[in-house]
C-alpha cells in the first residue's frame, strides 16, 4: 500500500488481527452484494469504507421517495434513478479506489450462479423469499459463505450460512421452501429505519470477519432483535440433514483400523 492507503486505512491497520496484511486482503477481495436498499445501504457502505476492493451491486428497482428514509445510501437527487447507479456514485465518493460493478436487475437462478463464482463473500440484503432461496442454491453450489440479513416493522434477524464447510446449515435448513412462505414488504409492514441500519451494519461485520478470517461467525447461529425492547436473543441452528436442498454437502463417517 501507498502512504494515501496507509493512513486512509490506519485505523484498521492498528488492529492486530488486520494489521497491513489484513487491509491488503480486503483490498483484494470480491463481494457481491444482492439488494441496494434498507440492508444494502449499510452493507455497502460499510464495505466500500473498509477498503473491499470490488463489489458487485444487483437491484432491479429505481429510487423512490419512499427509500429515502431508511436506504441511506441514496438520497432526494437520486429520486428516479436505479439503485445500483446510485449506489456506484456514492460508495465512488466515499471511496475512489474500490471497484463498483452495479447489475440493473432482479437477478434469477442463472445470474446468481454466475456472479457467486466471482467473488468471496455474499450478502443477501434482498426482501424475498424467492431470491434468498436462489442466493442459498447459488452459494451451496459455489461452496461459498453467505451472510444473511432481514428486517421488518421493528424486528430485525441475521446468521452466516459458510457453506464452504459441509456441516454448514443453509437458508433452506432455517426456511424450509414448502410453498406457504409470504412476503412481508416494507410498503405493507411498514419498518423502522433503524433496524436496517442495525441489521446491515452487523452483515457489514460479518462479511469483513470472513474475508479476513478472523473470529468467530454467526455461522450456526441465529440472531433475533427485538427493536422495542432492544433485546436480543441467540439460538443455535443446526444442519437439518433432511435438508433437500444441501443434504447432499452432509458428511459421511467413515471407519479406520
């Protein structure tokens, strides 16, 4: 790194589980990102700050005035233009030197597939069930880790799915895809924009610490917040080994003499 990066990015550097090589990571790192609004603001920006050196954006929507009060990223000037070129102008301002691939899409099965390959960490900050099953299908394919995020009227939930490990729980283990799964948008439940901020901060951290490998993941375990209240409650989520989806990842023992 240059002089510019090394104070741009002391702070970081001053940790001793980044330190100079741990900065140079991210700054070599590939994340894709699905989902520029409520949780892809914080997500983004986060990772951009943080010095992520490409990320990949997809949204297929526009910015509307209603966005503006929580999805953080965008603001009144960027009423009416698509998400992900809103983002790539802000996260650019922040900061010039990462890479900003923006997708001007609802990404499918097919896409999702291609673009998991690419990169080393995927965040799901989408707002439904159909595309976090396809984000889930795509990473259990790739062997790649996904974070996860959701949040709606005061409630917020994140895990990490690393599904580079075969004991790994998928999203499919915590939401089985058994047809009844309801949407619950923002334009009918209402959120409060906060939880976004929280929820797609804490997926920020999550995807820094994987690509750095450093600490402990969320990997196996679920998150609950309750906004109300502020209170927070942990379970543990364990492989459903009936799992259609990611059953075929299970570990078979085998015997030595």
């Amino acid at each position: 790194m240059n002089d510019y990066q090394l104070l741009r990015y002391s702070r970081h550097i001053l940790l001793p589980q980044i330190d100079i090589a741990g900065q140079e990571k991210l700054n070599h790192s590939r994340a894709l990102i699905v989902g520029a609004g409520g949780l892809g603001s914080p997500i983004a920006l986060y990772l951009a700050a943080s010095g992520v050196g490409n990320l990949i954006i997809c949204d297929g929507d526009q910015v509307d005035l209603t966005n503006l009060q929580r999805q953080i990223m965008h603001d009144s000037q960027s009423i009416g233009l698509a998400k992900v070129l809103s983002a790539k102008q802000s996260l650019i301002r922040i900061n010039p030197e990462i890479n900003v691939t923006p997708i001007h899409e609802q990404v499918g099965a097919e896409k999702l597939l291609q673009l998991a390959a690419e990169v080393d960490v995927v965040i799901d900050a989408s707002d439904n069930f159909d595309t976090r099953y396809h984000i889930n299908q795509a990473c259990i394919s790739n062997k790649k880790p996904l974070v996860s995020g959701a949040a709606v009227r005061f409630n917020g939930q994140i895990s990490v799915f690393d599904l580079r490990h075969d004991d790994s729980p998928c999203y499919h283990c915590l939401y089985p895809n058994i047809g009844n799964q309801e949407d619950m948008p923002c334009a009918i439940m209402g959120v409060f924009s906060p939880i976004v901020g929280i929820i797609g901060s804490m997926q920020a951290a999550e995807a820094l610490k994987i690509l750095l490998n450093i600490g402990a993941s969320l990997n196996g375990r679920l998150l609950l917040l309750d906004g109300l209240t502020m209170n927070w409650h942990s379970t543990n989520l364990p492989k459903d080994p009936a799992c259609p989806i990611c059953r075929t990842s299970v570990p078979t023992k085998t015997s030595t003499r």
